[in-house]
C-alpha cells in the first residue's frame, strides 16, 4: 500500500477524503492537526454589550461566504 501525502491536499480534500476513509487514522489525525494550525478569530466577548449583533452578523457573513 503506499503512503499517503496528506500535505499536498487542500483542506477540503483532506476532508472529503478523511470522510471517504474514516478508518484511516492517520488522515483524521492530519485533518485535525490542520484545522487546529488556523488562527482563531474572536468576534466578541461575552460582556460586550453588542454580543448578540456581533455574533448575528459573523453567521450572516459566513453563510454568504459559503453561498459564492
């Protein structure tokens, strides 16, 4: 069997193919390790008194990133 080069695949086709292959440790284990190299983005903090509208318009971004 040969080795797998988890490296040369972009984020998303490390994911389809750890869901493919969920037996395949090794690409879950990549998958994970990649997802936890981004930076987090904080959008508020609980006392920020504009939590809600803060939050609401983070989703709304990202469901029209997801959309184009």
């Amino acid at each position: 069997m040969s080795q797998i080069n988890y490296d040369s695949m972009s984020t998303t086709e490390l994911k389809q193919y750890f869901l493919k292959h969920r037996g395949d440790r090794s690409a879950f284990q990549a998958y994970l390790d990649r997802i936890n190299q981004r930076p987090l983005r904080i959008i508020a903090s609980p006392d920020d008194p504009d939590f809600d509208e803060k939050v609401q318009a983070a989703i709304r971004r990202k469901l029209e990133a997801t959309r184009n």
